[in-house]
C-alpha cells in the first residue's frame, strides 16, 4: 500500500484545543504542549494567552499578553466556530478577568461536545503565587463546575486549593481526597512533591469512581541533577493524550508512561545543554525536537498504590 | 538512545497565528518542526481563524509589538539558521519585520531568508495600498534570498504585467537585479506557452483526462525551469505558506540546484492537497469548495497538516521540467 492509501484508511485526528502562553522562543505552555500532541496525532487549535520572546526562566522577556478583551474576543471567535473537541487543555491565563472568559467558553464545549477537560490551574509554585489573588476564586468556580475531568495542580497549587500543607506523603494522599471531596473533580494529579530530606521526588494521583471509591497512587522518580524549563507543561500534554487514549485504562498507566518519555526528553536536553555551555544546570530550552524519536515511549515506572 | 541525536537547525517564522485552522505559522510550524527544526514563531497576528471564514476575532500584533518581542530575543542570544517571513497586515508592522530580518541577516550572512511577499491574489489585493512600497523597501535591502510570489505579487513588485514569455523573463530579470534575490519561484502562473514548451513540460501525476492547467516558474543562476501543474479543483487557504517552508527546509539542507528543491517540494504539495481532498470527501461526503465568508464550508477546508505528517519528507519528483530558453 503506499503512503497515501495508508494516510487514507487512519480514523481522523481527535481535536484538542489548548489554551495557554505562547513564547517566540523555547519550549513552555502552547510551543511545549503543541507538537508533542501533534507528533502523536492529535489536531490541536492553540489560544495563545500572551505572546513573549521567551519564558520568564532566561531572568527576562518582553512582548504582550492578550487583554482579559482580547481573549473574551478569541472566546467568542471559538464559541462561532464550535468545533467539536474531544479535550480541551487549560494552562497560564494572566488575569481573572481572562481566565472566566476562558472558563465560559470551555463549559459551552463540554456542555455541547461532551470534551474531557483537563485543568492545570496555574497559580504559582514554590511557596509563590505569580497570578494575581483574584485568579484563585475563578479557578475553585471552574473546578466546581462539574465540567473538568483531570486538574494538575503542583505541590503549592494544591495546598492553596484545598487550605492544607503538604509534608509528607500522606498529607499528599489527603491533599487528593480533599480535593475531590471540595471540587467533585474526578482525577487529580500532584506532580514533583519534594517530601524534606528525601533525595527523589513523587508522583501522584488519584481516581474517585462514582460510588466514591478513591484509587490513589505514586511513583517514586529519581531525581535530575537540573532545574528544566517547560516540563511540567510537556508533562500535562503528554498525560492529556495518554489519558484520553486510553479511558478504561487507570490513570496510573497514563501518568507513568507520561513521566517516562518525560525523563528521556530531559535527559537528552541535559546533554545538549552541557554540550552547549558546558553546564547542564538550568536547562533553558528543551531538546523537543532533536527528542522527537522518543515522544512514544513506554512506561519504564511501578506505581505504587498509598495505603491509609 | 541518546547518541544519535543531531541539534535541531533554527528558524525564525515571522507569519500569522490563527487559534484554529492552518495557514501562516499554523501551516509552517509543524512540517518544519517535523524535518528536524527548531521554529521559533513571531505571530504578526493572533485571529480566531484566516479571513476566509467571513467573521474573525483577536488582534493584530503592532509594529511596536514585534520590535518589543525582537529586542527580547537579542537580549537572550540567538543564531537562526533561516528565516522565513509570510503574512504581515500593514505597512508599519511590514516595515518593522523588515528591520528586523535586516539586522539578523547583517549579523550573520549564511542565514538564508525566505520571503514571501503576501499581498493578494488574482488581481486583488488583500492588504493595504501602501505595504507594496513597504515590500519594495525591505527588498532594496538586497539582502532576500528566496521570495515566493505569485503571479498577482510578481508584477506589483516589478510594476508591470506578465501575459507572455517575454514580459515573464523580464519579470524575472528585475527581480534578481534591481532586488538581488538569488532564487524566485512564481507560483501559479496563468498564461499559454507555445505548444512545443507545453509538450516538453509533463507530471506524472496528471490526470490525462483533463487538460486544464497552471504552471510555476523557478529562477536561479541565470535558469528558468517551467513546471506545469495539474489542476486540482478546490480551494485551500495556506497552500503557499506550507509550501515556502518546505522549500526553505530543502534549500537550507541541500546543496544542488534550486529547480530539483522546487520539484521535490511541489510533488509533496500534490500529496497533501489529494489527501485533503480526499479526507474532505471522505468527511462531508462530496469535494467541497470553501466559500469565501462561509465559517461551515471553511472549518471543512482546511489542509490536512497532522494528516500528512509522513508527507513532508518524501523525495519523490513527480514533474519533467523544461528549461524556458
């Protein structure tokens, strides 16, 4: 058969639209969501948030984020278009005003599409916000709406959402069920949890069936002597797709193969970048495309399931 | 697994965004990342869709805007193997990419820029009057080595119009020397050539029963290769724009003569516009043309860029040139 009687006999493409920063250069937000999902198949509309030369990682930037009217705009172009996704993905949304206009038009398409929604709700990490304090309550109105699927919130995320610290892995395995108990958000996964003095970070997630029965796992991931990047929003579209390709399947599954190809496209940026400046200690830029080959990976991790 | 990994060449993409649909950047980016580039995109605008929908939302990217972005760039550090420049709506925002291209291009000369001059189509002008002295300005630079017009674009550079091969080699003429542009592909060319010309010049993926035609034209090193293309019956907004970005892959990575990048890159352009066809058929169940205005017939028309990931690399040539003495 040749190429072209092959392409014709594949299913179409499933459409995913993903809402988040566009940087001229680099790889963070829509330019590290994009062509992973692309590279796997998927037809991704992409609303750029703000358009900046580059991630805020490089110690400066310039460039413009769209207006809370310019996005309202770009919402109601979609609301026009109304084409039927199969997900939709939400990341950085610079204000509050922004992210209900967001929230809006994605509940629109879940309500007439039935699309999986999948939700990082960005709101700072390490201790640091670095939204505005009004983008909180727009996400738990978000979150509450019985639209969204899967959130991503990181370990700060997840303590400001649910009011609790985290310092140990069962404070993490709270945390989750907290927040299903909260928001009624079926999935929710907690990526790179430093517990203090252990040298690995943790993965997590956690199921909540509908007759409330809580499945809750995590990986033990060993850690990457470098400060990356755009991993985490590589991470979330890498799970979006193995997530959705895979429905029956836990999502345990798709967290470790996500987390695998993950690690193989940071490896491979730690060398280019050691290769580059002789130090691989903050890797600025992933390595996506010189990793493409390996944007299929299998899962090379166990999970381990949190016993209370 | 990681030791034969190759660094990824470096674009800079300077084209339209659109949320949905794929024209400009949306048509450059994902084939060109395909064939192992690293693109970097500077959107000139950020719009719902392409115009061709009738409504369009979001904004348009200022001039201000792109020398902000710009200064941001050189402030981190770069070197780009090439740069492609695609649609700009207006003559500021045209100027200031022509600033920048200009300076990137006096810091390194192996840079190879391609430039498409988009200003309209079959006699009708999609932007402003004043962005075609705008493009004749960025062009003085003497510093564009490939531009991709088409017919309509040609003879607003050059001032006068192409009806024969006489008018068309003078065309060609004053581009390379009154712009210095080392390669020139004009695409879709509608005019008769003489009948020994027409025979000389075949594709093997015509189809015998239609005699319906166009032809484009490939200038470089004093040749001029005339191909003639088979009609396809459809409309598709962001055929050139895919197709400057897979020349300009071509050209960046081989060294052999520019009419051999221009056949190879028009045999993947057969390709993909058959599966879009194809897949538009198999979608809504008859060949559909988009109408201009109408968001429904739109959504449907759009080229199939994912689909035709395993297209972008092939290295077949489905055309017998004939050099246009």
């Amino acid at each position: 058969m040749s190429q072209i009687d092959t392409i014709l006999t594949l299913p179409s493409p499933l459409k995913i639209l993903s809402i988040q920063s566009h940087v001229t250069h680099g790889y963070v937000g829509n330019k590290a969501a994009t062509f992973p999902l692309q590279f796997r198949g998927w037809d991704v509309d992409a609303l750029n948030t703000v358009q900046f030369s580059n991630h805020p990682g490089h110690g400066r930037f310039t460039g413009p984020k769209a207006s809370a009217d310019d996005i309202q705009q770009l919402a109601r172009g979609l609301q026009v278009l109304d084409v039927p996704y199969a997900a939709l993905l939400t990341g950085y949304v610079p204000d509050a005003a922004s992210l209900a206009a967001v929230g809006a038009v994605c509940a629109a398409l879940c309500r007439r599409h039935g699309s999986v929604w999948v939700v990082d709700p960005v709101l700072g990490d390490n201790g640091k916000l670095y939204v505005s304090r009004e983008v909180i309550p727009v996400y738990q109105t978000i979150l509450r709406s019985g639209h969204v699927t899967l959130a991503t919130p990181n370990q700060f995320e997840i303590e400001t959402l649910v009011g609790r610290e985290i310092s140990s892995l069962v404070h993490v395995a709270q945390a989750m069920r907290l927040f299903h108990e909260m928001y009624g958000v079926p999935h929710v996964v907690v990526t790179s949890i430093h517990i203090p003095g252990e040298n690995l970070i943790y993965s997590s997630g956690s199921s909540r069936a509908p007759d409330g029965t809580i499945t809750a796992f995590y990986y033990r991931i060993p850690l990457i002597d470098s400060v990356f990047s755009g991993s985490g929003d590589l991470l979330l579209a890498l799970l979006t797709d193995a997530f959705y390709r895979q429905p029956g399947a836990s999502l345990a599954e798709a967290l470790g193969e996500s987390l695998s190809v993950v690690e193989n496209v940071l490896l491979v940026s730690q060398r280019a970048e050691r290769e580059k400046l002789g130090s691989g200690r903050h890797v600025k830029d992933l390595r996506l495309i010189e990793a493409r080959g390996l944007l299929k990976g299998k899962c090379r991790y166990t999970p381990v399931e949190f016993n209370e | 697994m990681l030791e034969d990994i190759l660094p990824a060449k470096k674009v800079l993409s300077i084209q339209s965004h659109v949320v949905h649909g794929y024209v400009g950047n949306r048509a450059a980016t994902f084939p060109m990342q395909c064939q192992g580039w690293d693109v970097d995109t500077l959107n000139t605008v950020n719009f719902s869709n392409h115009t061709g929908y009738g409504q369009v939302y979001g904004a348009k990217t200022t001039a201000g805007q792109l020398r902000d972005i710009y200064h941001g760039l050189k402030d981190i550090g770069f070197r780009y193997d090439a740069l492609l420049t695609g649609y700009i709506p207006g003559d500021e925002a045209v100027q200031a990419v022509g600033e920048i291209c200009v300076d990137i291009k006096r810091r390194d000369t192996e840079c190879i820029w391609l430039l498409d001059p988009v200003m309209g189509d079959e006699g009708q002008l999609y932007v402003e009057q004043s962005v075609i002295p705008a493009y004749k300005a960025i062009l003085r630079s003497g510093l564009v080595d490939i531009i991709t017009p088409n017919q309509f674009e040609a003879e607003l550079l050059v001032g006068f119009s192409i009806t024969d091969t006489a008018s068309l080699k003078r065309c060609l003429t004053y581009l390379h020397e009154e712009y210095n542009v080392r390669h020139v592909v004009i695409s879709s060319l509608a005019l008769e050539f003489p009948d020994e010309v027409q025979q000389r010049t075949t594709c093997d993926r015509a189809d015998p029963t239609s005699s319906k035609s166009i032809f484009a034209v490939a200038s470089s090193q004093g040749i001029v290769t005339l191909f003639k293309i088979p009609h396809i019956d459809s409309y598709f907004t962001g055929v050139g724009d895919l197709f400057s970005a897979l020349l300009l892959d071509r050209v960046a990575k081989h060294k052999r003569a520019f009419a051999e990048n221009v056949n190879e890159i028009l045999s993947v352009m057969l390709d993909v516009l058959h599966v879009t066809n194809r897949l538009v058929i198999r979608e809504v169940g008859e060949a559909l043309r988009g109408t201009i205005g109408s968001a429904e017939s739109m959504k449907h028309c759009e080229l199939r860029i994912i689909e035709c990931q395993q297209l972008y690399q092939a290295e077949e040539k489905y055309f017998l040139p004939c050099e246009l003495k």
